[in-house]
C-alpha cells in the first residue's frame, strides 16, 4: 500500500494549459494530464492507494476558488490542501475558512508565490497553521521556475522550523531540490519537520538519500511522487534500492502520511475513514 504526499490536479478547463506553461519550464513531459479522471485511473494503475493534492494560489485573487475546487473534488482517495497567497489580506480568515471546510494542509510555493520562506509577512499565517493544526507542504529549494534566485533555503526552512515549533512542515523534495547537502546539514532531527522525497531520484544519490532517511527520523520521512512532474515508479523504485526494513518502508509509505493526516490506519482493500 502507497500514499503518495504530493500530486497535482488541475481543473478540466485549466490542466492542459498548466502543463504546457509548467512543462516548457521544467522540461519534464508530464505522465498523466492531470486532470481527476485521468489522474485517479493512472494512480490507481500504478499501486496507489490515496494521494494528497497539491494546490497552489499563485496570485491573491485565486484563494477562495482554489480552496473551493480542492473541498469538491475531495473523497475517499484524493485528500486535499488549500493554499492562501502571502499578499492576500484576508489570508488568516481563509486558513480558517480552509479548515472548516476540512481541507487536510495547506501547500505554499514561494518561488510560484513570489516570496522568502523566512520573510516577516509571513509569521502570521505560520501561527494561524500552527494553532489550526494545519500542516504545511512547502516547496523547498531550487525550482526551474526561479532558476537564479532560491526562495527556500533549507538553512531558512530550519528558521521557521524553530521559530513555529509546533507547526508540521513538509519539506518537499527531500527537503531541498538540488539542495541536498544543505538540507542534510539543517532540516534533520528538526522535530516538526517531515521530508517528502518527491523527484529526490533525479537529484540526490541514493546512498545521501538512504543516510538523511535514516538520520532524520523514518516517521517523519513521506513517499511523494509530485506527479505529473514525476513518473511514482521511478520513485518507488528508488526508496526500494534503499533496502530499508519492512516495517520502515511500510512507515514511509502510508502510516506516517496517515498519522500526519488524522487518518484512520485500515488494512489494504478497506476504505479509507477521514476525521472530517
């Protein structure tokens, strides 16, 4: 059984020019089209047994009909975040607005949302993700998008990490695209801190990534695909070629995500039961 803790769907009308704009600048050719249908059909062929959705509203108009469009497409196999953007005045009361409609995170790009991970503005939505018990999925590293400027540090995750320690953070790609070595010498041990290894096989090596698994925490370690960016076979195959224990592997690949997500823990076939 596999959860994977970070997908993208897009709405119909919407996906096929997402993965054109996203695609040209990324140069990764997308292996579903990201719609819900196709998407789900795919996952399911591939061995998955839920996802979380990632959704992000890149500009401060977009919030309430992102959130909206995450709360209708939710049910037993895709679970999803909210986003808030940095620059939207009403981003605390939609955080709450997020939460009643029982939303599971919220999910933040700052490279796509123009902002520093560590920048000021932002402390008051950490702390209204940490009293609503809101984990945070946060891309952390370099992205394609801002090739020269890096917005999210792991050195500076680690910040906010300390600063809201009882916030969840999801440190994506390992906790830092292309950033391996910084994010092994910061983020590991921080306790607050999950790592999702989304895509972690193009760009860190297997022995580096089985060494931060391990050093970190394998409850706090999520299986993550980021697809359609990421094919999630490559991925499990690479979390495979680690020959980590059973029980660690089962961890990494569907308990902690339920754990972390309020979920109740069911054996393979049984239907997923949400808190919500």
């Amino acid at each position: 059984m596999i959860f994977d803790m970070h997908i993208h769907i897009f709405p119909d009308f919407l996906a096929k020019k997402a993965l054109s704009g996203i695609g040209e600048t990324s140069h990764l050719p997308p292996v579903t089209n990201a719609t819900l249908a196709d998407t789900r059909k795919k996952l399911k062929d591939w061995g998955i047994s839920g996802a979380a959705v990632m959704n992000i509203a890149t500009n401060p108009s977009q919030q309430q009909k992102v959130n909206n469009w995450a709360a209708e497409m939710q049910d037993d196999f895709f679970y999803c975040f909210g986003s808030v953007h940095p620059d939207a005045p009403d981003a605390v009361e939609e955080l709450e607005r997020i939460k009643k409609m029982g939303l599971h995170g919220i999910k933040l790009h700052p490279d796509y949302q123009n902002y520093f991970v560590d920048d000021k503005k932002m402390d008051p939505l950490y702390e209204a993700m940490q009293a609503l018990e809101l984990p945070v999925t946060i891309h952390a590293g370099w992205d394609p998008v801002s090739p020269d400027t890096v917005h999210t540090p792991p050195k500076n995750l680690a910040k906010i990490a300390r600063r809201f320690p009882h916030l969840s953070i999801i440190a994506a790609h390992l906790g830092g695209m292309e950033t391996c070595e910084e994010a092994e010498e910061h983020l590991l041990g921080l306790e607050n801190v999950y790592l999702d290894v989304s895509m972690s096989y193009l760009f860190c090596e297997l022995e580096q990534a089985k060494r931060m698994v391990l050093k970190h925490g394998t409850d706090r370690v999520l299986f993550a695909s980021d697809c359609p960016w990421s094919l999630p076979a490559d991925q499990i195959d690479f979390m495979n070629r680690m020959n980590l224990p059973d029980h660690i592997m089962e961890d990494i690949n569907w308990r902690n995500a339920h754990r972390l997500l309020g979920l109740t823990e069911k054996k393979p076939g049984e239907a997923l039961e949400s808190p919500y």
